[in-house]
C-alpha cells in the first residue's frame, strides 16, 4: 500500500455517470487533477442501468481486459473497494464528492 494514500493497489469497482461499470487495481490517486488511475481494468457494460433512463441503449460487457484506464472524478458515481491490498474484509463502500476524490470510508 503507497504511504499516504488508501487502497492503492486493492481491486475496486466503480460505476461511471454513464452507468458503466468497471473492476481492476486501483493503481493512482492525483487530487489535484481529480482522477484516479485503475490496471487490468474490465468493463461490466451497463448490467441494466440505463433501463429508460435518458435515452441511452444497454452497453454489454467486454472481454477484452485494458491495462490502464484514468478516470475523472466528476465522471464517477460509485466506486467500491471489493478487496483491499491487506486487509482481507471484502466490498467497502466509498464515499465519492462531485468536486472531488475523497477516498474516505463511509458510514
């Protein structure tokens, strides 16, 4: 784990504003640009989110496996981490801020 800044290396999933879904290793944290770098990343598609909403059409998912993807945090809805680098205690929800990335655990 990087000094100083949780989770780096644990798998997380995090769901876009698009209401994709993506799982890989959360790789960089860059608060000052807002985004957050993910490896090995695997897009889910959209697993039914979009069901009527804003005219947008199911997106299936993909087996093609990327090795890095960075996300903008306004971009981000959800993001959870489903396996943390030392710790053994699976899926904690994160808290995310339309302004910002705030890796906190929420309550």
């Amino acid at each position: 784990m990087s000094a100083g800044v949780p989770y780096i290396g644990s798998k997380i999933s995090l769901i876009t504003t698009s209401d994709m879904r993506y799982e890989g290793i959360l790789c960089t944290l860059n608060r000052e640009e807002s985004t957050i770098a993910v490896q090995n990343v695997r897009s889910f598609g959209t697993e039914g989110r979009t069901e009527g909403a804003r005219g947008q059409h199911e997106v299936p998912m993909s087996n093609e496996i990327y090795d890095f993807i960075v996300f903008r945090g306004k971009d981000l809805k959800d993001l959870t981490v489903l396996q943390e680098l030392r710790e053994s205690q699976p899926t904690r929800r994160l808290r995310l801020s339309t302004a910002g990335l705030h890796l906190a655990r929420a309550t």
